[in-house]
C-alpha cells in the first residue's frame, strides 16, 4: 500500500492546529487593544500593542487576590484527588472487597448530572450543616476545595484505576516477599509505577477547579473568588470592559497552558497507559 | 540453610477445596520440584510457602519454625517469579539491593552484597540498565541476583524459564544448578516441565488436582513410578500404554491386549484374566527379529535417535532407537520388548501391580 505523502498531513494538521489556536490568538488581540479600536475594522495582523489593560489587571490587588484563591483551590483539590483517588484505587485494584465494582460505578454517578443540580444542596450544607459557631464553608478556601473534590474525586478514581490496575501484583509479591511493608510497597513500587496516570489526574482536576465558574459564583462571596469568577464584575450596567476581560482570560490561560507543556509527555503516555497489553 | 516441612495442608477458596491434605518433607539444602499438569496446585503450594496465599488447614514449617502466620518478610526466604518481576523503574543495581535497603543495611553493605551477586551472575556490567534494556536470560538473572543477595534460608522459583526459549532455557537450567551447587541452599522450584524437573532434582514432587502422587528421586520415579499418572507424566517421550488383560499363551502367561495383541509379560502376582495397563518406555521398544510384528505409521529421525509410531490393530507403539531406520510408513517391523522393563498397571486403579 502506498503511503500518503507527509505534505498532505502536515498541512491537514497545520489547518486543524491553526482552527483551533486561533480564538485563542484572537483573544490575545483583543487583551492589547484598547477599547476605542475594539469595534474597528479587525486586523489580522498584530500592530502596536497596547498594554493597559494588562497594567490595569495586574495592578488591581482584587484580582490579584482571585488569582491567588484560584491558585490555592484548584492546587488543593488536585492534590487531595490525586492522592486519595491513587489510594481509592489500590484498594480497588489490589483487596477483595465485595461489590467493589458497585462501588467503582457508583462513585461517577455525581458527574453523570449537571453540576446545577447540586447547588442549592450544596449551598444549604454550606450555609447550614456544615457550621461551627459563627464560621460557615460558604465563601472559604477549604470549601471550595472539598466542592471541587466531591465532583473531582470520582473523577480521579476513574482515570487512575487502569493505572493501578496495569501494575502487575506479582511486583507487590516480590516487593513483600523481598521485606517490603504495605507501605513500603505503596511508596517505593506502586507510586512511581503511576507516575504518568497521577500526573494526568493531577493535571486534570487542576484543571477542571481552575476552569469552574458556575459553583466558584455560587458558593463564594469575596474572600475565596476566583478568577473565572473576576471575569464577571467586568460586565457591567454602564457596559462591558471586554479588553480586561480577555486580559483576565489570557491570565486564566497562562498558568493552565505552562502545567499542559510540562507535563504534556506524561499526559500522552497516562491516555495510553494499559491500552496495549506490555 | 534450614529444612521445609508441609504438613497435611488444604487450600479453600470459599467452598472449592484446591489443596487435598499435601505433606512433603525437605531436607536442609535439597533441591525439590514440584511438578505437575496446568491446575494441579504446585503454584498455590509454593506460593504458601513465600506466605503470599493463606494456608486453610495443616502446618507449613521452615526450619523448624511453624511459619503459617507469619509475613512473607519475616520467613526468611527469597522468590524468583516466572515473570522475573522486576521493578521497571529501577536500575539492575537498585533492583539486586532492594531486599537489602528494605532491611536497612548500610549503603556500603549493599554495595558489597550487590557486586558480589553480579560478579557470580555476570551482571556487573549491566548494574546501570534498567529491566527493559535487558534480555530474557539477563532479567532472569537479575531476578536471582536480587534473591541470591538477601542469603536466604529458602529459595523458591516459580516457574522461572517458562518465558525463555528452549536454548537459553538448558543455559540458565545449568546456572540454577551451578547456583545451588555453590550455595547449598533449600531450593522449591515449581515447574511444569518433566524434563526440567528431571534434570535438575534432588527429589521431585508430582502433583495432580491438588494431591501428592508420588515423591522420589527423578530415577526412582522414572524407574518405579506408582500408577499411570507419574508413569506418563515423568519421563520423554511419555510411555507407552496398552489396555488388555492377562492370558495365557500355552504354557506360559502373555499380556492380551483388547485388540489382541499380545506382549511378554514379567514376574507379576497379577491372576490370568485380570484386566490391566500394560506400560512401557519408548526407550525401552527395540527392533528385532522375533519380535511382535508391527506396521510403521510414522518414523522421526532426530540425529542422534529416530522415534518409530506403529499400530496392531488399534494398540499404537512408540519406540525411541539409536539406529537409523529406512523403513517407511506402511510396511512392517518386529519390535522387541524386555519383560524386565514392562511395568503393569491395575486397569481400574491405576496404581502399580
């Protein structure tokens, strides 16, 4: 059989990558122009930028403290979902438990609705239920973060366990047999085997906190906002500050883009991981 | 060093019983295999052993020491796996001393012990590759250097040359062999492969569906072999099994077989009439004038000897001779069988006449 020449998929994929790249493109546009050239006639081309907006995003303490809240959230949720989602995992994979498989099904069933649905339990717990004195969950950090895990956990579970299950146990045989504890097998063999699928989990959950907007707007007031949230106080009655917003956007996108480039050979190696018998 | 005892010992799995009251005794640095068909529960007992299944009944012992519940880490013994198991991400190096980091040895010790394990298993220059930069003979050898550096009371292998081709399999056959030659340590070596087992042997275990059918040296079984089982597992090509009975051929007494081919019989306490299994080895099948005429149905020369398939009616024969035979399937040759080599089976049993 012939094979296609590279010509034809370098410019297929050139086509796809540059219809995907450009709305973001284009939102860096719009982040550099100041407001008065917003409705002109668009230029393709990017000439004489203006960096007002990024001055003004970056000189406002408010939003420098949503940045900082968003950071704190989507680090805290991703790290207790991996973490507890890789243990979830190696109980399932590795402990006859009856109807562990009911367990495993039923743990996704939260993601199977609309977040929506959610929101008034979750604002009544926060508000009611989940009080001590004075202090509440609603609009905190850790409320936020165990909101976002309730909804990630599951998630978690989900990506991680073909990891953990494509971990032959003959390795935690040898281990316990070579003087190993529980622990130690854990630690020192099942962890680092799981390196690709927890750095996929990780980025994933991180990503899903970073990028949440509706429970973010819900169940917080201003001390635990985030940024996605920040991008709403810019729609205004007396109108809409779009370069600020798209500059906020660009803000939301960096720290997200800079963690996929970093981690993007685990991540292609974690979706894969288990496919192919080794 | 220390002797194993098994002791009547029973696996369940729920309501299935695999494991049927097995007792084996080893002595203080034997080499013991045990050796049986797919499912008969050589894996399982030697996985009780290394403490990785619970036993259900019965006492497992190593040096004298009841060691039912006690952790595989504290049993004193090391475990080679069929499939060598080791760490992928760790380095040969790293890999041979992790039984040693797990028992807090110094890093100076570690590094003694793992050198010394390598030089005896021609690993030194492998110590900074990983498992997958290895072949199957080197990882299998990894796999004793990290059982070997630990100086265990027990060695315990799991099938492990199943995954190796047949010459690299005599290879590393031969360097287990040297291995406990030059330790002298206990070897438990599961296997489903008689000539492996054979070869390499003090005693050997045959097991089948979770029982002990005989114990032996590899010779005695070979030679004295308890029913029809051990006599067609041990040995290659397996023996040959004819049905019939015994009947009497004027004045002296012949086997008959069902299709009325008849066979000399040896010294047996066996009554005329009674219905038996008439075995003999292959090798044991020569070819001769005034012997039981057969018709070739297939000749396979190897070289060094030529296997001969011939049929009497529906009774089929094996012989294995050094000759180099020319005959062709369809025409005939007379085969000579000692009475001294035949062994003689009760037919409804089995078991040994």
């Amino acid at each position: 059989m012939r094979k296609p020449s590279p010509i034809i998929g370098l410019i297929f994929w050139s086509l796809v990558s540059l219809l995907t790249l450009f709305p973001i493109y284009w939102l860096f546009v719009i982040s550099v122009k100041p407001a008065v050239q917003l409705f002109s006639t668009p230029e393709l081309i990017l000439s004489d930028p203006y960096w007002g907006n990024y001055a003004k995003v970056w000189g406002d303490r408010l939003l420098r403290s949503y940045m900082l809240n968003s950071v704190i959230i989507s680090t805290g949720n991703a790290v207790i979902c991996t973490v507890l989602g890789f243990f979830a995992c190696y109980a399932l994979s590795r402990f006859n438990m009856s109807g562990k498989e009911s367990i495993f099904f039923w743990t996704i069933t939260n993601r199977m609705a609309p977040p929506a649905v959610f929101l008034l339990p979750l604002f009544l717990l926060m508000t009611q239920v989940y009080t001590v004195g004075d202090w509440k969950l609603l609009d905190t950090r850790i409320g936020m973060i165990l909101v976002y895990c309730t909804f990630n956990l599951p998630f978690a579970i989900w990506t991680l366990r073909p990891t953990v299950d494509g971990i032959p146990k003959e390795l935690d045989e040898a281990a316990y047999v070579d003087g190993a504890s529980s622990w130690q097998v854990i630690t020192q063999i099942v962890f680092p085997l799981c390196r690709p699928g927890l750095a996929v989990t990780l980025i994933l959950t991180w990503v899903f906190a970073w990028n949440e907007y509706l429970l973010a707007a819900t169940l917080t007031n201003f001390n635990a906002r985030t940024l996605t949230t920040g991008l709403s106080e810019y729609v205004t009655t007396t109108g809409t500050a779009w370069g600020v917003m798209a500059t906020i956007s660009v803000f939301t996108l960096i720290p997200a883009l800079i963690v996929f480039g970093l981690v993007q050979k685990h991540i292609v190696a974690g979706l894969t991981f288990g496919a192919v018998k080794g | 060093m220390a002797n194993v005892t098994i002791d009547k010992v029973i696996k369940r799995y729920g309501a299935a019983q695999v494991m049927h009251g097995v007792s084996v005794d080893i002595e203080d640095g034997e080499f013991v295999v045990l050796v049986g068909p797919s499912g008969c529960g050589k894996s399982t007992l030697l996985r009780m052993l290394a403490g990785l299944e619970e036993i259900s009944d019965g006492t497992i012992s190593i040096g004298g020491r009841v060691v039912n519940d006690v952790l595989p880490k504290e049993r004193d013994i090391a475990m080679v796996f069929q499939s060598y198991a080791l760490y992928p991400h760790k380095t040969v190096y790293d890999n041979i001393g992790f039984p040693l980091l797990m028992a807090k040895r110094s890093k100076a010790e570690i590094a003694e012990k793992v050198k010394g394990a390598a030089e005896i298993l021609d690993l030194t220059k492998y110590l900074d590759r990983y498992p997958k930069e290895l072949s199957g003979g080197q990882r299998q050898r990894v796999a004793m250097g990290r059982a070997i550096v630990r100086d265990p009371q027990v060695f315990l292998f799991d099938e492990p040359l199943s995954n190796l081709d047949a010459k690299l399999r005599v290879t590393m056959r031969i360097e287990i062999k040297e291995l406990h030659q030059r330790l002298g340590t206990t070897i438990v070596y599961v296997t489903h492969d008689q000539v492996e087992a054979m070869t390499m042997a003090d005693k050997i275990v045959v097991m089948r569906d979770g029982r002990v059918e005989q114990i032996g040296s590899p010779l005695d079984l070979y030679d004295n072999p308890v029913n029809t089982f051990v006599a067609g597992f041990i040995g290659s090509p397996s023996m040959n099994f004819v049905h019939g009975k015994i009947a009497s051929d004027g004045s002296s007494r012949v086997f008959q077989s069902d299709s009325g081919l008849k066979l000399p019989l040896p010294q047996t306490t066996a009554a005329e009439g009674q219905a038996v299994t008439y075995g003999v080895r292959p090798e044991c099948v020569r070819i001769g004038e005034g012997g039981v005429e057969m018709e070739i149905v297939a000749v396979e020369p190897t070289g060094s000897e030529t296997q001969i398939f011939a049929r009497s009616g529906s009774d089929l024969i094996d012989a294995l001779v050094k000759e180099r035979i020319s005959a062709r399937p369809g025409s005939k040759l007379g085969f000579v069988i000692d009475p001294e080599d035949v062994h003689l089976f009760d037919r409804k049993t089995g078991q040994h006449i």
